[in-house]
C-alpha cells in the first residue's frame, strides 16, 4: 500500500475545486438508469465508488458513457434491465449495493448475486434486506446479514415501515423498491437523514410526499429523464474547511458546494466551534447550492448530541481533529453508526490520534477529547478508509515533524485529487 508524507503547513490559503457530491452522482447514474430516456450528468464524481454504481448498472444492460466532459445514462427503466452475466461487484460501495437492493426487489425478471471488497463484506446489510423482504422481495444473505447477498426480483406490496436507524441508504433503498410496489408506501421513524433521494425523485419525475413525520411513495410512477448538474461534495469540502479552521491565517473560498440543509451540520458545529464562515446559495433546484467563505479562529469545544448526527455523520472524524486544537471539551454522543462504516471509525480515529500523542476517551456511540492538545508526526494508518487518510493528513498539517499516511491510495473512493490540492493549498 502506498505511504504520503505530509508536514506542517504555514498557510492554507485558496479556492481548491471540491467533486462533484458522492451521494448525488450515485442517485444520477441509479435514477437516469431507471428513467427511459436520455439523461446528461454534469459534474459527476470520478471516484471509485461511483464507478462501482455506473460498472453494476452496465452489467445490468444500461450505456453510460461520456461525452464532452458529460456523463450521458441511456435509460430504458426497470422493465428492460438484463441478466447480467456475472457476480455484480459493488467495490467498496455500500451505497451502491444497499439502493440497488433496492432496485432490483422490484424487478421480476432478475435474480442477482452481489459483492464487494473485504471491507465491504462485513458492513451489515440485514437492515436494508428486512423491510424489502416485508414488501415480498427475495434474498438470501451470507449469516443472515452481509455480502455475498443473492436478490431475487418480485412483484412487491406497499408496507408501513418504522425506520430504527437514520440512514439515507436504508430509506432510499426502501423508497425504490416503493415505487415499483403496489400501493403506499409509508416510511416513519428516523427519517432526518438525508434528504437527496426526496429531491431528486421529484426532479426526476417521480412524486414523493414528506414532512417532519412521514415519507409517502405511490407505487406504480415512472421515471422521466432530466438534466443534473452536480454539486461540490460538503462531506469533502468538509477536509479543506477544517484546514482553514486549524491552519493560522487561512483564507479559503469554495464554489458550487451543495448547501442541503441534511448536510451542513458540519459548518454549524464550526461556527459553534468559533470559526469565521459566510454562506451564500446560488441555486435552489433541485437542491440548494452555493459558495462558502471560511477564516481561521479560535477553537472552542463543543457537544455533538444524536439528534445533530445523520447531518454530519462523514465528517465526525475529522471533528475529533479539530476538537484537539480546541480549548475545553468536545463531546459527541449517538454516533454508534460510525463503527459500522469502511472501519470501524471510532477506534481507528482513536488509534491514530493515540499515535499522534492525543488523548481520546471513547465510547459505544462517541468519543471525548480535552483540547488543546499539542500533536507530534507519526504514522498514520488509514484503515483502508477514505475518510480516515483525509483527516489525518489534515491533522498533519498542525503536528510537529513529518506524518506518514500509510494506505494512502485509498482516498480514490471518494477524492483522487486529494494529495494534489492539499499540497497546492499549503505552498
């Protein structure tokens, strides 16, 4: 596995290009591909784990291919999906094989086997299979709960599903196989997870009724083809605003991020943390987007209660970052779905902040730092989880002596051009 070695930095200063939003590019590809038609994608992420959405979607018959800097889904719907030929591998992509469970439940004709990576294999995906199985859908799971899964299409009946867990891909995967169902389906409980899916399906034609206590899908819609134009990723653009928050006199200006309200609760907890930030929402449809100016300041701790994280759920790790340069505690509580992510993110962010000289107090659902902390170079293990190479290498920027990020290679599921910008940032 490849080593980066990052040093401190004295500046953090410019406008780096943020990728297109993971979670959006994925929803692009799935729901053009459902559509029957032609939809052009601007801005889509070239990651990893969105080519894992757009190789299984191929193999399920669908074209996708690139023209002038686009991405062009040549969608038939549903009905016109193929056997494919082989095992469909997901990568490391949970989102890709918990919305395509989705997907597929509904559709008769396919019976499918699905894979991934040796990470992706212990993510547990039980939680999406049950409520599919109670609206008909057939699958069969490796223990009862992981990949190798096999789906196997059915006619599906609308149901009435209290969600225990707040997670898009779980509600998303149930809202997709809703629409191919017969009836209403309703979706209640922890649904203040993110929100894309609700947008998009409109956008893309299909009617979704939802409010602070329900989500409502009709059966039986059709997906219309239509343009989108993806925004900056805030789950990335996450990585370069705590730069800015860390790094003493930063001066950092980001363009076309997607300003969701599901997804800004990271830039609420820096304002709370004391840090300079100015918004501004140039777009509105089909989902708010805008620029956003940042400043350096003095940290402060914070509390991080369950209720605040679905809307920052990606960038917790790096908050741990942050909370060691912050006077005073920073507490965070109902995150317990952390440790069911690419790692197990409490521990690994633990281990690596240990490495570092931090002291850290974990939990089952959290984690307790005491700031500020002085940081010293170590080596980084990454897990093999983007996430965990990004933070640490913005760790680095404010530790004594040179960090080794062990795994590197890893933030090509979500950022290829990381390193790169991150070393233009600090020039």
């Amino acid at each position: 596995m490849a080593d980066v070695r990052v040093w401190p930095a004295r500046k953090f200063v410019g406008s780096p290009n943020v990728p297109g939003d993971k979670s959006i590019s994925h929803r692009g590809l799935i729901f053009g591909a459902l559509a029957n038609g032609r939809t052009v994608i601007s801005h889509l992420l070239e990651s990893e784990d969105v080519q894992s959405t757009a190789r299984v979607l191929t193999n399920l018959g669908v074209t996708i291919k690139k023209e002038d800097g686009k991405t062009i889904v040549e969608g038939r719907g549903p009905e016109a999906f193929r056997q494919p030929a082989s095992i469909l591998d997901c990568g490391n992509s949970g989102t890709t094989m918990r919305l395509m469970m989705g997907v597929m439940a509904g559709v008769p004709q396919l019976q499918c086997e699905m894979t991934g990576d040796a990470s992706l294999v212990k993510r547990p995906m039980k939680r999406v299979a049950a409520p599919l199985q109670l609206m008909g859908a057939q699958f069969e799971l490796r223990n009862g709960d992981f990949a190798p899964l096999k789906v196997s299409g059915r006619n599906l009946k609308a149901i009435d599903y209290e969600l225990k867990i707040a997670s898009a891909q779980i509600k998303t995967a149930i809202m997709l196989a809703a629409i191919s169902a017969a009836g209403t389906t309703r979706i209640s409980g922890e649904i203040h997870s993110r929100d894309h899916t609700e947008r998009l399906l409109n956008h893309f034609g299909v009617k979704v009724s939802s409010n602070s206590k329900e989500v409502l899908v009709t059966g039986g819609q059709k997906f219309t083809p239509n343009n989108l134009n993806v925004p900056g990723d805030p789950s990335t653009a996450a990585f370069w605003l705590a730069g800015a928050a860390l790094v003493e006199n930063s001066n950092l200006e980001l363009k076309n991020i997607s300003l969701n309200p599901t997804r800004t609760g990271f830039i609420k907890v820096l304002e709370r943390m004391g840090v300079i930030i100015e918004t501004e929402v140039t777009e509105t449809i089909p989902e708010p987007v805008g620029n956003i100016r940042i400043r350096s300041g003095k940290l402060r701790g914070v509390t991080v209660a369950e209720a605040e994280v679905p809307s920052l759920i990606d960038e917790l790790p790096m908050l741990a970052v942050l909370a060691t340069q912050a006077h005073g505690k920073t507490v965070v509580t109902g995150a317990e779905e952390l440790r069911v992510k690419e790692t197990d993110r409490i521990e690994a962010v633990a281990k690596n902040l240990r490495a570092m000289g931090a002291k850290i107090e974990t939990t089952p659902d959290g984690f307790i730092i005491e700031g500020p902390q002085k940081l010293k170079g170590a080596r980084i293990d990454s897990f093999h989880d983007h996430r965990i190479a990004m933070a640490f290498s913005i760790a680095a920027l404010v530790a004594d002596g040179e960090n080794v990020i062990h795994g590197s290679e890893c933030v090509g599921i979500s950022y290829p051009e990381f390193f790169t910008i991150l070393a233009e940032l600090t020039q």
